[in-house]
C-alpha cells in the first residue's frame, strides 16, 4: 500500500492538536483517522546533527513501510522518535508494531 508524505506545517499542527498518541520506549506516534495514508516525522535538534537526524528518519521510514501492511485503515500519522544513544531500525520496527496492536490501528 502505498503512503503519502505530510510536508506540510499546517498538517502537522492539525495533526498534533487533534490526533490520539501512543507511545513506546523509542518513539511517540501521533495519529488521526483520515481518507488516505500520510506519514510524517518530526525530529528536533537535540536528537544531534544532521546526519544523524536524517540517518533516523531513513529508519523510521523503512520501519513505518515494513509494517504498513498491519494496519486496518487510513491514517496520518507522526512518528516522533525519543531521544536516545543508539537509533536501530529493529527497534522502531518493534515499537511501532506493537503500538499498531495496541491501539489497534
């Protein structure tokens, strides 16, 4: 299935005022009921420099397509990674996954 990217800031301040959170050890996803499949990451400064900020959003990107398949319907959604020392991918694939259960998304 595929998904669309929220790029714009107006979409995440609508997202983050009206959406539902769950969170996980790694990461805090932000979500709402929507007609089509959007996913965006915010991810702030503190988290380092830039090509350790850009190398966690490749992660979660690839984690969110590995279990888009899980998911019953439409959804924005923001992933919102903690911070933390060592970023893996199996990690957010794992945390993500089971928010998807328990959340039932």
């Amino acid at each position: 299935m595929k998904y669309f990217r929220l790029k714009k800031q107006s979409d995440f301040q609508k997202l983050f005022k009206k959406g539902k959170r769950a969170h996980a050890p790694s990461l805090t996803v932000v979500y709402a009921h929507a007609d089509k499949m959007t996913m965006g990451i915010s991810i702030g400064k503190k988290h380092g420099k830039s090509v350790v900020r850009n190398r966690v959003k490749r992660l979660l990107r690839e984690a969110f397509r590995a279990t888009q398949a899980e998911m019953k319907g439409n959804y924005s959604i923001v992933l919102v990674p903690k911070v933390c020392e060592k970023y893996a991918f199996d990690t957010f694939k794992r945390h993500l996954l089971c928010i998807i259960k328990k959340e039932n998304l």
